[in-house]
C-alpha cells in the first residue's frame, strides 16, 4: 500500500515503538528527571495529562529503564475490574495469593513490599493508570495500605497517572492524608509546534524515509489539527499518507491532511 508508495520500509506512526526509538521532547525529558527523582527518594509522584499527551508511553520508558534487579513492577490500570479485583491485583503481582477480605489483603501486601525491600533489596514499583477514576474513598485506601512503619519509611515507588482532573480530586480535604504524601507531581504537556515537525520527521525516519514527505503546510495542519497531542499526530499524519496513497500525490500538503481529518472525523 502506502508503504511501498512513499519507499518506507514499515508502517509509520504506531503505538508499537521501542522505548529506545521514542522521541524525547521537552517534557518527556523532564518527566523522565522528575520519575528518576522519584526512583531515588521513593515514596508516591502523579503524572497527569490530556488524553493522547502520552502519559503511558513515559511510563512505559520509565519502566523499562529500571533495572530488574533493583525494582519490581506492578502495572495495573484501575479501569480493569473492581477495586476489589485491584488490591488482589497487587497482591498476585508481588507473587502471593491473595486473601479474601480487605484487611487482610492490606496486610499482606504491606509484609510482601516489606519482604522485597528489606530481605531482597528489591523496591516495588506500582503504576496505577486511570486514576481519575478513583473513588475518593479508594484514594483514603492508599494512604492506609502505603503507610509503613507508622509513615516512617517508603519501601517502594507508587506512581499514580490519569487526566488532569484527577489532580482536583486529590485538592480535597477528605483527600489530603493522600495528597500531603505526594514528593513529585508533573503535568504532561503536549508538543509544542517545533516539536511536531521533528516529530513527524522522526516517526519517518525511523520507518526508512529518505526524503521529505509532509510540506510545512501539511505540518503545520496536523499541529493545528492535532492541539500537539502525539495520539492525535500519529491518527492525522497515517490518515493523511492513506489519503494521499489514493490520490498518488508524491508529497502530503495541507490540503491532503483537511481532506484525511474530515474522512476520519478528526
């Protein structure tokens, strides 16, 4: 199709990247430093943003740059399941079978993270997703389960991400044993208009471009079209080679992009 039209050699623009092969904006720099900071200090750090700003994807590079020696990872996205199903997810992930009732779901988990950390030198890593879906009583429920040794001590990283009202959730009183506890908080921003051209030209190099294939007014279509978002970058700039594979149009101009945006919906 496409690929062969525009001489590229895999298909451009796809989630499924290599954390080494990712393109390293500003922010995704600094929330990289910011999650390193975490690393050191542990204890608990947000990261929020809009849908599409890739808040996942630095996740996902933070994760794979740890060492598996050091740090143990417990992924889990709060909107699979009960919150139920959650804690049991926890406690699977650090190796136990987990218990029926809460309270002892809780203290099992605390003596599993305590175990790694004191008795193998290894510090657990939870990454929960999705949080602005949290129930203000579930955010009561973390700042009991992460509490060690009377908040004396943080044996482990708990990462928590979701859209940028999940940070108005935590402002509330009810909420503040939680959030008094956070050491680091990033918002991730999208791409600014400089960034989407290197951006774009990045995602094509890496499928085995050789030449330029958007003209600056298609670029500059997609960064409007896009609100810098890389979701929505990607969606535009693949729709737009579709469209112009169909229309044999050797480079993608502004026009080719209007037409892709208004064929997909976007």
């Amino acid at each position: 199709m496409f690929k062969a039209f525009y001489s590229l050699s895999k298909r451009p623009f796809v989630k499924e990247i290599e954390t080494k092969d990712l393109f390293m904006s500003d922010n995704f720099k600094e929330v990289k430093a910011r999650l390193d900071y975490l690393k050191n200090t542990r204890g608990i750090g947000v990261v929020v943003g809009e849908p599409g700003s890739g808040k996942t994807t630095a996740l996902r590079l933070f994760a794979d740059s740890l060492n598996p020696a050091l740090f143990k990872i417990i992924y889990f996205p709060l909107s699979t399941g009960t919150v139920m199903d959650f804690y049991k997810g926890l406690a699977s992930g650090l190796g136990e079978k987990p218990k029926s009732r809460k309270v002892d779901l809780f203290q099992q988990i605390q003596q599993a993270v305590t175990s790694f950390y004191q008795d193998q030198k290894i510090t657990p890593v939870f990454i929960l997703d999705e949080m602005q879906l949290a129930a203000n009583r579930f955010l009561n429920d973390l700042s009991i389960l992460f509490n060690f040794s009377m908040d004396s001590q943080n044996p482990f990283l708990l990462i928590m991400s979701g859209l940028p009202y999940f940070m108005d959730k935590l402002s509330l009183n009810q909420n503040q044993s939680l959030t008094q506890r956070i050491v680091m908080r990033y918002y991730l921003e999208s791409l600014s208009k400089e960034e989407i051209s290197d951006y774009i030209n990045h995602q094509l190099k890496l499928a085995g471009s050789n030449h330029p294939i958007f003209t600056p007014q298609a670029i500059e279509a997609i960064s409007l079209r896009s609100r810098g978002l890389p979701r929505l970058v990607n969606n535009l700039a693949l729709n737009s080679l579709l469209m112009g594979y169909q229309l044999k149009a050797d480079n993608i101009n502004e026009e080719i992009v209007f037409k892709a945006c208004e064929e997909a919906g976007l």
